[in-house]
C-alpha cells in the first residue's frame, strides 16, 4: 500500500552495519504494506525484508518478533527475525524502529482455489494453538471495538448518509455482542488480524499426489496481531479468500475448504457455531473502516495504493441482508 519513510542503498548501509549480512546488493520498496514501511533487501549474503515501524512503539515491537521467533521455533513458516551483532532483534532506523527479517519463498496466490484455501485454513489453526504456548504478554487486537470507534469519528464527516447509518448501527451491533457473557466464553488467542491473501505465499511443486499444483510456503505480516476470538480470525480470513468481489457473495467449495481443514486442527465449539455469523460481520466492518480511514485520512507515502472500501461495505450490506 505505501512506503511512508523513503531510504536510498546509501543511507541504509551504516545502520546495516551492526548485522553481519555483507554488503547491499538491492534495495526495493514494497507497495503491499498498509501500515509500516517494507523493503526487499538483497545482500551478499542473502534476502531480506526490512521493515520501518510506523508506528509500533520500541516498547511494544518485541511481541511481535518474539512470537513469530516461537511460530518458526515450532516449524511454521514464518519469516524469522534477524539478530544484530549483538544479539539484537531491532534498532532505530532514520528515528524509528527497524527490524529485518528472512525473505520467504514463493508467491501470493490472488485468485485461489479450494485446495489453497484449505493450506490456509490448516496453518492459521495451527498458529492458533502455538500461540497457547508463547509466554510472553500479547496486546490486545488493535484494531478492535475502541479502534473502530476512534476511526469512525475520524471518518464520519465524509461519509453519506446511508453509510453513516449502516456504520453506526453495526458499530451498536457489535457493542452488544461483544458486551453479553457468551461471547466472553468463544475461544480466544493470539491472532494474525490481517490474514489476506496478500499475506501468504505459495510456491509451485511437481508430482503432488493430490494434483495440487502450489503448497503453502510462508504467511508474514503479523504487525496486526494480538488477543481476540479465534472465530474473529478465521472471519477475516474468510471475507477475504472465499467471497466473489463483484457479488459479494461467498464461494461456497472455498469456505468448505477453509473450514474443512481449519477444524481437522482445530474444531469449533458449540457456541463458536452460534456466533460465527455475527464475527463474519465483525471483520467486514473492521476492515471497511479501516479502508475508509486509509481512504479518507490517508498519511504522507512516497508510494501510496489505497484499497477500495466499497469491498467490504457490499460484504457487510450482503451479510446485513441475510440477516447473518
């Protein structure tokens, strides 16, 4: 999406000095992000991805580090932290914090099909429940109900007024849900938050005996994670890779495939079952405000791409529609 800190080979190379990777061979920008700056970095020894915290504090950046060091400790695939000389997993960077990490193998698969979504699915409950195990404090979802609210007041005065009334009642909706005794109960943990396509690469192989052409090779980004109901996370996994843009509709094969293989993992709970439609409108509405947030008070960027809010209001009105 955008590369908020611009940085030249040159004045990167100082700060790459307290890592023993050799020299810059590479430095690219990566327009996929949406709230930190990311670099593709190439040196004599290898491929990296530099990441310029935005807005992550020093204080709050080593949760994020250290719990995808566990994730890859328990081998998923994940990119690892790097260490400086010194034993260091990050440092300020044109006055901000940095940190690099290994570059993945592979590719993002934008249009996918049952068997990728089931590799999704299969992972993210695999992460679900290592995360059981990292012992250090996770945040909260940052952007959960006191983010949206915040953003909704930022937004309000563009909106129409057909929006205003949708985004209002639905952030009612989900205060009321989110306030009754049951939905304290749903399973909860530590989540990605932001499990799009565009966050998770496949990479081609031959002579799969299923006659799948790809095989989930890595899932990154994780600068979004943090407690909240699992359910809520397999819901924006699932507004994501299994819903037609044009309709909004799901992809019924793609959810099956989905949930199929997320609960050979991990199987839902009874009451999971009952609020699965409320959390399916839970991450339309996150993602629509954030959209709206980036759309309508976007921040400086060399490089900017703002996403289409329009996306998730048509999953939202669909799912209101249906009474999900």
């Amino acid at each position: 999406m955008a590369v908020f800190t611009a940085l030249s080979a040159t004045q990167l190379a100082p700060w790459l000095q307290r890592y023993p990777l050799g020299q810059i061979v590479d430095l690219q920008g990566i327009v996929s992000g949406i709230d930190n700056t990311n670099y593709f970095l190439t040196t004599t020894r290898g491929a990296y991805v530099l990441t310029i915290f935005e807005h992550l504090s020093a204080r709050a950046l080593p949760f994020y580090l250290d719990f995808m060091r566990h994730l890859a400790a328990r081998r998923m695939p994940v990119p690892v932290p790097v260490a400086q000389s010194d034993g260091a997993l990050f440092s300020l960077l044109r006055g901000k914090p940095a940190a690099l990490v290994s570059r993945l193998e592979g590719a993002v698969q934008m249009a996918p099909a049952a068997h990728h979504c089931a590799e999704a699915g299969r992972m993210l409950a695999r992460m679900h429940l290592a995360g059981k195990t990292f012992a250090a404090a996770a945040p909260q979802n940052p952007r959960g109900l006191a983010w949206q609210c915040e953003a909704a007041r930022a937004i309000d005065p563009f909106l129409r007024p057909a929006q205003r009334r949708l985004l209002h009642h639905e952030l009612a909706f989900q205060h009321s849900i989110q306030a009754s005794a049951e939905y304290a109960r749903l399973p909860a943990g530590i989540c990605h938050g932001d499990l799009f396509r565009d966050n998770v690469f496949f990479v081609t192989q031959q002579g799969d005996s299923a006659g799948h052409p790809c095989r989930l090779s890595g899932f990154f980004d994780f600068y979004f994670a943090g407690l909240d109901k699992w359910l809520f996370d397999i819901a924006v996994c699932i507004n994501d890779w299994c819903v037609m843009p044009a309709s909004g509709q799901y992809e019924e094969a793609r959810v099956r495939a989905f949930l199929t293989a997320y609960q050979a993992v991990r199987a839902f709970t009874p009451l999971e079952a009952v609020y699965w439609p409320a959390l399916l409108r839970a991450a339309a509405l996150r993602f629509w405000l954030s959209r709206l947030h980036d759309f309508y008070v976007p921040r400086p960027a060399k490089i900017l791409n703002v996403h289409d809010p329009a996306y998730f209001e048509r999953i939202l009105r669909t799912f209101i529609a249906k009474r999900l």
